[in-house]
C-alpha cells in the first residue's frame, strides 16, 4: 500500500521528467528542409503566438523578410522584437490584421501590396476556436468568418502579387477536426443551428476545400497551395473552452509543443519538389488522408462562390 502509494505522489513529477522524451516520440514530422530565404517575403497570420509564432521564427532565421500579420499589434511588436534578437534578422514586420473584420483586411492588403514588390510565402495560420456564438464585424459566425472567409479574402487580394513572385506557395492550417465538418449552405452562418465544437470542424473542412479549389483553379500559375494539420498543439487556441483547457491540462504531456506544431507548415513552405503534391493535406510533414466530405469537387466549387457572393468578390 505505501509503495502504492509512493507511485502515485511521484507519478505527476516522473511525467514532468519524462516529458521531453514523451514529446519527442509523438512529434513525428520535422521539416528538414535546408532551403535558406534571403530577398524572400512571408506572411504569416496570427504569428504572434503559438504556432504561427514558431513558424515565423524560423522563416527569419532562414533569412526572408517576414510579415507578423496580427490582430493585437502590441503584442505582435514584442513578439518581432524577440525573433529580431534570437535569429539576428531585422526584417521582421508587424501589420495589424483582424481578420474578423473585412475592412481591416482590404485595408492590410492595400498596405501590403504597397509596400512589397513581392510574396513568395503565405500562412493562413491564424484562427478561433469553440467560441461562443458571435459574429464578425460583417455579420458572418465568427469560426466561418475568421477561420475560412478571412483568409479566402485574404489570399484574394494578394493573388497577383503571388503570381509575379512566383514560384510561391499558399500554406492553410486546418485541422484533423475537419473529419467532422459538415457546409451546410442553408445555415452557414450557425443561425439555425449552432455547436460551437462543431462550427470549428466546418471551418477546418472548408480550410481544405478552399485549398484543393484554390490549387483546381491555380494550376500552371507558379503558385502552389497545401492545408495542413499542425497536431494536437498546447497553444492559446482553446482559451475560449474550459473544457479543451481542462482536457490539454490532463494531457499537457502528451501535446507537441508550438515549435513542433510548426514543422508541417514549414515543411509545406519550405521542401523542395514539393509542386506535384499541390492541393493535397499534410500531417507530419506527409500527406495524409481527408474525409469524403474534403474531397467533394462539387461542394468545393459551391464553397467557393458562395464565399465570393459573401465577400463581393467576382465569381468567375
């Protein structure tokens, strides 16, 4: 019974120890790649904290001038100030972007396009999930408005700019939840019906359809896109579900760390050879599978121009 005991007291503190190594096991993709980006420009979202943080920090270190897109400029601010110092690159640039408010990413885009001769790299890596129910500035459910329409608006606006800099790459995070999203059309906003948990899942699977109709649409452009899935991250994303916190508190061992959610956004931004595998979902720095719903071109297509219609956008 005391020895029993004993193992139960020092369990927590042997899982403490053992963490690295338990880590280390679980985070099987790492990006290899040696590629180096000097006179290459990048834009990541939401890159002032977890793995959008991690990602740019490696995109300085490999010398491209990066872009913090980020909502809490203050914040994106330390953050640039951080990766400056550890990767001795200066180019390192916060721009606000609230991707909750359409007007706020025309105007980043402008500002952008004026700035820069140039985009090689865009991570669509921001995002929101398991809120309560709430709208964007333009009335859209906040997980469809930030996680999908955001950034389809976003990559819009920057398309050009990606094809005079080609070759480029569009890089959106999604999620293995995307298994179980569903698009319904006839309440895509959530006013009907409304599961915070699962209007994540719809908006991840509509990450993967806007990427594999992006790549359709794209082909023979110089601009080649790819969704992935980062793992189970410990990250500020879940900060709006106690029960996620309590579940990532539970398992906190077992969760990669930011760096490590990083490699397979790296790895699709960075590997070589990588043009024939456009538009397929990564995981571990491997494609991996996607569910039934992923794969469907029709709904991928109606995706697509029901975003237009949503944001003003040509439908062509």
């Amino acid at each position: 019974m005391i020895v029993l005991l004993i193992l139960f007291l020092f369990f927590p503190f042997l899982l403490y120890v053992a963490a690295p190594q338990i880590r280390k096991m679980l985070a099987f993709g790492v990006c290899t790649s040696t590629v180096q980006l000097p006179g290459k420009v990048a834009i990541v979202t939401g890159a002032n904290t977890g793995i959008g943080k991690e990602t740019a920090k490696e995109l300085a270190r490999r010398g491209a001038r990066v872009y913090l897109a980020c909502r809490d400029v203050q914040k994106g601010e330390l953050v640039a100030r951080e990766i400056q110092a550890i990767t001795g690159n200066q180019q390192v640039l916060v721009r606000k972007l609230d991707l909750a408010d359409t007007k706020c990413i025309r105007a980043f885009a402008k500002d952008f396009l004026a700035e820069e001769k140039h985009l090689h790299i865009l991570i669509n890596n921001a995002g929101v999930m398991m809120c309560p129910y709430s709208k964007t500035a333009d009335g859209f459910e906040m997980h469809m408005g930030v996680n999908h329409l955001g950034h389809f608006l976003l990559t819009h606006l920057l398309l050009e700019k990606l094809k005079a800099s080609a070759p480029s790459r569009v890089i959106n995070v999604s999620s293995w939840g995307h298994h179980l999203g569903r698009i319904h059309f006839h309440n895509l906003q959530g006013e009907k019906f409304y599961h915070s948990g699962l209007a994540y899942c719809h908006s991840k699977l509509a990450n993967i359809l806007f990427t594999r109709e992006l790549a359709r649409r794209l082909q023979g452009s110089g601009i080649t896109t790819y969704s992935v899935h980062p793992g189970s991250v410990s990250s500020e994303l879940i900060r709006h579900s106690s029960f996620m916190r309590l579940m990532w508190w539970l398992f906190y061992y077992f969760l990669k760390t930011p760096q490590q959610g990083a490699q397979t956004s790296l790895y699709c931004a960075l590997a070589e050879g990588l043009e024939v595998l456009n538009g397929n979902h990564f995981s571990d720095c491997h494609v991996t599978w996607v569910s039934a719903q992923a794969r469907n071109e029709t709904i991928a297509r109606r995706l697509w121009d029901v975003s237009c219609d949503l944001l003003g956008l040509p439908v062509d």
